[in-house]
C-alpha cells in the first residue's frame, strides 16, 4: 500500500486498527498530513471529517457513547488540539475512550517563533489516562520498538480497567507528503488479558446480610449505558419488600417497579413521609445524578451509610456519607447482590410506600400539565409522550435534561446527555456523532441557548436524514429564571438569561435542513408527526414558549400544594 514515509504514522495505523479502533475524526491542516495519509488509506477504518476541531472533539465523543468502542482524533499542530479540551474532559468523567492523536513541530523549534507551535505534550495531562511524546525522528538503535510500546501501551490504556481518554503526540518533521510502499499490519500488537473481578460466594454473602429487611435499602442509578444484565438485577433488588430504587431518564434501565421521576416523588413528600421513609443504606452507581432533591435530601440525613459501585479514578462521596467504595463493574457486582439478597424477605413496606407516592406525583403531575398554559412544561409533555420508541434521545443541558427527569419514562431506545461536567456546549455535535452510528433516528432535544454554542455542527457533511433537532426557543437560558442563584437577580435578563439571536430559518434554509416550527400546542399537534417523518433531510422543530410562564409554572410545580394551586 503506498502511505507515507513517516514510519511513526504507520506505526500508529496498524495499532489502532489492532486495538479496535474503527471510526476516525479528522480535521484538516498541514502538519498532520502524514497522519491522514496513513489513516485514511486504511479500509478498515471509518474516517469523518470535520474542520472545527471543538465540534470534532464531541462528535468523536458521540460516536464513542453510541459504537461502545474507541475512537480517534487528528489534528495538526498548535492551538487545534486545545480546541478538543471540553469533550476530552466530558469523556474523561463519562469513561469513553477517545483517542486524542495530534501532530506536533520537533521539539527543537517549539517558542522560535514558528507557525502553530505551543507546548503540546502535556496540553490535556487533567483529563487523559495516560499520554505519550513520539519524537519527529525515530531512526535510531530501538527507535521503532520504542515507538512501537509507548503506542501499545497508551492505547491498552484507553480501554483497560475504567475507559477513558488518552494522547499521543505525533511530532513530524519536513518534508511532510512524501509517500513510500509499505506493508500494513506489520508493526507488532500488544495485547492485554484483564479477567473480570468476581466476588466469592461467600463475600457477597456477607454484603448482603447487613443490607436484609427491615433494613431501608434505597439504590439510586445515575448515567449509564444499557444494560441488559445490570436491568435484570435491579428489578431483583426491586422486587424485595425493603428495597426501593431509584432511577433517572439517562440511567436507561427500565421497570414498572423503579420510581423513575425522583424529583416529582421528593418534592410531594410532607416532612412526615420524608422521615418516615429515610432509607438506612443507599447503593449508587453509573455517573452523577441529576436530580438536586435527591442530593440535598440525602446530604441532611444524619447516620446513613452509602455505598458507591463503580470503577472510578477517586472516592465519589457525592452524599457526604460514604462508608464503602466497591471498586468494580456495576454490571458484575449488583447480579451478585441482588441473588445473595434473595433470601432475606421478611415483611417490610418500604418499596411499596415508595411506589405508592411515585404513583401520587404521577397523577398529580398529569392534572397539573393539563391546567397549565402553553409553556415549556406542556410543550415537552407532549414531546416526550410522543417520541418513536426506537430513537435515540440526546438531551442538552440545562433546560432539556431537568425537565426529562420529570416526564414518564417512555422507553427510548437510548437517552443520553453529556452529564460527566455538564457543559452546555458539543451538544448538538455529541448527538450527531451517536447518529453516525446508530441506524435507527437520533433525536436532540436542546435549548436554544446550548444550541447557539454548538451552530458549527449543522456545517457537518455528517448530517442524515434520520438526525432530528428539537430546538426548545424560551428566550435563551431558561434554566437561570428558575434557579434560585438567579431566578430573583435583578440582573438576570442582562447577564443570564440572555436571549439568544437565532436565526433558525435561516440557518436550516443555508444548511439544507427541513424547517418546523410550533408556538401553542394545536400547531404542535399538526407539525411533530410531519418533524418525525423521514424525508431525505434531516430536520429541526422550533417551540416557541413564553419565557416567564415557563419559568412561573416550573416554580410552582416544586410546590407540595401544586394540585390546588394552577395559575
């Protein structure tokens, strides 16, 4: 195969394709030229491009989320792999393992005033697992098998033990297209046996014991992929009288048992209830938590034992009383615990008071979104209820996340948000990446303000027509109209809740994107099942709802007397 005469690119060609890596993101420029030569001459692998690195870097991350697979990037020199920083972060707190590649000056002409050269290296050091400097030359004793390790060893990195990001820092000398035969596969792999961590009988045992009814066992489930087997154990743990658990929109794991609307539940509860049902241990797992009542809630409760499953990098004490860190997979550890809690089923009501008052939110909640006017409550109401079983849902945050935690769990096929820092911006790119791979429609559901930081995207030549965007347009930043560090600010309509300028007609007119709008529910009514067909475009619905309504009746919703009180 004729690829290029730098022996480090090919290198690092025939590695990543060993260590599984199928979906590459490029971004145009000179110095990574030799990369792209190497990379994109390969038929095993899926190269994208994508000129703005930002936009890049989450589309990489949505592939990653969506393919369950590593991913990599390439860009060239300078300020290009700064640009891959807040996906590189979201996917060093989500564990997907992107594969952060970036062509460099040789060392020596770094601060001599050449063009694109900043100290690389170590540019990305908080949020990678491991990075590695291969040098411009390598043509000397060990050169190659020196290489050749730090790759092997960087990439096993990104997908060993806990998932995450890496960085490898290709420096590449001039001449930079010169291209020669070479003999691909030919560097040597690697590979690494990591047998998956099983408790003995005897141990989960002995975990289970103290956990027996009429102990209070709440589990709560934060972010997570699907899961199959980890579903299955937790309806096991649901179904025993002393365990309620506790689930989220983005948790993805679905049963009639879990209460899945924490914050519509917590905010009904009288002071009696809250007391009365204040669980002994809480078992958390999968990433953070959406919901702030669970946590204020649970950080105020005085001896409560927390246990923590979860591969991570640090103790997570997100409650304030952690008493067990379980240092393994999710999806191993709670099929264990719920079969040696079986046999401890003596009488309790806990998971059936839970129940009940998950059905009480649930009907006062109903009533509530049918009095209310037009706002983004009875907009997103509709929407989530109508939603195409199989999709693909990508909430942005802000808005859309908060209030997906309170709609009915309509079984998408997926709902995702980038919650690992939950950074408003890649959003739109992160949900055109998971449709890349993933056949069936991806919805993005997002506010206008997120949406206005990630316009770049719609530019993407990645766009199909089973991509949707839902643009929720409440004049920019509904979310600081209701929270209370800036809902009562006299400054807030000037530096929070800001407006946002968006031409959205314009712009899907420019980019070749269907345009639908909606201001009141019948023309909401007429124009989703028209949004939701495929054509051979992809799609954006504008809803436009009144900016202080929405924020009024969100407010009024948290309070406990909401069913007698609709403004």
């Amino acid at each position: 195969m004729l690829s290029t005469t730098h022996t480090s690119c090919n290198i690092l060609a025939d590695l990543l394709i060993a260590h599984g890596v199928r979906h590459i993101v490029l971004s145009p420029g000179s110095r990574n030229t030799p990369l792209i030569l190497a990379l994109s001459r390969r038929s095993e692998t899926q190269c994208h491009v994508v000129i703005d690195e930002r936009s890049a870097a989450f589309i990489a991350l949505g592939i990653g989320i969506q393919s369950g697979g590593p991913v990599a990037l390439v860009c060239t020199s300078g300020t290009a792999l700064l640009n891959y920083a807040p996906a590189v972060a979201e996917a060093f707190y989500r564990h997907i393992p992107l594969v952060v590649i970036s062509a460099d000056r040789p060392e020596e002409w770094i601060d001599q005033d050449d063009s694109q050269t900043i100290w690389q290296q170590d540019a990305l050091a908080p949020y990678v697992k491991r990075s590695c400097d291969i040098s411009a030359r390598i043509d000397f004793p060990n050169g190659e098998w020196w290489t050749d390790r730090m790759i092997n060893d960087t990439l096993i990195e990104a997908v060993n033990g806990r998932p995450g990001p890496v960085h490898i820092n290709v420096r590449l000398d001039a001449p930079l297209n010169t291209q020669a035969e070479y003999s691909c596969n030919s560097a040597r792999v690697i590979e690494m046996v990591s047998p998956q961590a099983v408790l003995p009988v005897s141990e989960a045992r002995r975990m289970a014991m103290p956990l027996a009814s009429p102990r209070r066992v709440l589990v709560i489930a934060g972010f997570h992929e699907p899961d199959e087997k980890l579903n299955r154990a937790l309806i096991r743990l649901a179904s025993l009288p002393n365990v309620a658990v506790m689930t989220e929109s983005i948790s993805n794991m679905h049963s009639p048992l879990f209460i899945s609307r924490i914050d519509s539940t917590l905010c009904r509860m009288t002071d009696a209830e809250r007391e009365d049902l204040r669980p002994d241990t809480v078992i958390t797992l999968g990433g953070a938590i959406v919901s702030r009542h669970i946590k204020d809630w649970l950080r105020n409760i005085s001896k409560l034992e927390h246990w923590h499953v979860g591969i991570s990098h640090t103790t997570i004490d997100c409650f304030k009383h952690l008493s067990k860190r379980i240092d393994m997979d999710e999806s191993v550890f709670m099929p264990q615990l719920a079969s040696a809690m079986q046999p401890y089923r003596a009488p309790s009501d806990y998971a059936a008071r839970w129940l009940a008052l998950a059905r009480r939110a649930s009907e006062i909640h109903d009533a509530y979104v049918e009095a209310v006017p037009w706002c983004d409550l009875k907009a997103l109401s509709y929407i989530f209820s109508h939603l195409p079983k199989r999709c693909n849902l990508h909430l942005s945050n802000g808005t859309p996340v908060r209030y997906a935690q309170l709609m009915e769990n309509m079984h998408p096929h997926r709902s995702e948000c980038n919650r690992g820092v939950s950074g408003i911006d890649g959003c739109t790119s992160t949900a055109l990446g998971a449709s890349v791979a993933y056949e069936e429609l991806t919805v993005l559901l997002s506010g206008d303000m997120s949406f206005q930081y990630d316009i770049s995207a719609l530019s993407s030549t990645l766009m199909r027509p089973k991509f949707k965007m839902i643009v929720m347009c409440n004049g920019g930043g509904g979310i600081f109209r209701f929270i209370s560090a800036t809902s009562s600010l006299p400054e807030t309509e000037r530096y929070f809740a800001v407006g946002t300028n968006l031409p959205l007609p314009e712009l899907c007119k420019g980019y070749g994107i269907d345009y639908h709008e909606t201001s009141d529910m019948p023309s909401l009514k007429a124009a989703f099942n028209a949004f939701m067909t495929v054509s051979d475009r992809p799609a954006l619905l504008a809803v436009h709802t009144p900016a202080d309504v929405s924020a009024e009746v969100l407010r009024n919703y948290f309070k406990n007397d909401v069913g007698g009180h609709i403004i």
